[in-house]
C-alpha cells in the first residue's frame, strides 16, 4: 500500500487514468480531501503508477500578459 500526493491534478479523475497501470490484484483509490491516490499493488505495479503520476501531474503552463501605460 502506497500512498501517493497529487499537486495538480484532481486526484480522482488521475485515479481513473492510472488504473491501466495496475495489476489485476491491484486498486486504486482518489482520495479529494486530501488530494493523494492510495495504491494497493504489488511493488512493480505501485512503481509503474507512481512513474505515471509523477509524469502526468506537472503544472499547467501560464503566460504573462504584461501592459505599460506611457503618456
């Protein structure tokens, strides 16, 4: 069991995306309070879902959009 935070992305919708990693024993829950996935695997798996994880929650990239007034 393996417990694994989640910064960016919302925990459940990830749990959804990461349950093509799993193996057939394994489960994975998306905890929202505290916006963290709870794996139960076996070590190979709880590996390839948290490699996935850490893959897929990046922050989303921001512009700047600056303005000057000149009189």
């Amino acid at each position: 069991v393996k417990l694994i935070p989640v910064s960016y992305a919302a925990a459940d919708q990830l749990a959804t995306q990461a349950a093509n990693f799993k193996t057939e024993r394994g489960k994975i829950v998306g905890d929202t309070r505290t916006s963290s996935l709870i794996v139960t695997d076996t070590q190979d798996g709880i590996d390839r879902i948290e490699k996935f994880v850490r893959s897929i929650d990046v922050p989303p990239t921001q512009v700047l959009i600056e303005g000057k007034v000149v009189e």
